[in-house]
C-alpha cells in the first residue's frame, strides 16, 4: 500500500470515528436533557441552553477532526 492512500485512509477512519462518537454524544446529550425536563419542568429553559453549549462542544470533535484529516492529506 502506498504512503498516500495509507494517509488517507487513515484520515477517513479517524473522521468516520469523529463523526460516530459525536452522535452517539449528541443522542445521550438530548435524551438526558428530555429526562429532567420531565422530572422538572420549570428548570426547562436552564436544562436547554446548557444543552445548546454541550452540543456546539461535542460538534467541534468532528470539525477538529474534518482539519487535522485536511493536513494528514496534504
């Protein structure tokens, strides 16, 4: 195997493992906020904007990844 498609390849896996672990993230995320709006409503608007900055935390994973595999490919 060339040293180039080995680097890419290696950069497809590693975003492809980005990408699975940030929706695996994001699901426990939502259904854990769902979980205590129904246990306490009135903390609703709380439980959603530190849900809101858990995400956009857990989406820059794959978007790290997405530039780390752009200079492994160079």
């Amino acid at each position: 195997m060339d040293a180039g498609v080995a680097h890419i390849l290696g950069a497809g896996v590693a975003f492809g493992l980005a990408a699975m672990g940030a929706a695996i993230g994001d699901g426990l995320m939502i259904a854990k906020m769902l979980e205590g709006m129904a246990r306490q409503p009135e903390m609703q608007g709380t439980l959603r904007t530190n849900m809101f900055i858990g995400l956009g935390l857990i989406e820059a994973l794959p978007i790290i990844a997405v530039v780390l595999a752009g200079f492994v490919i160079r």
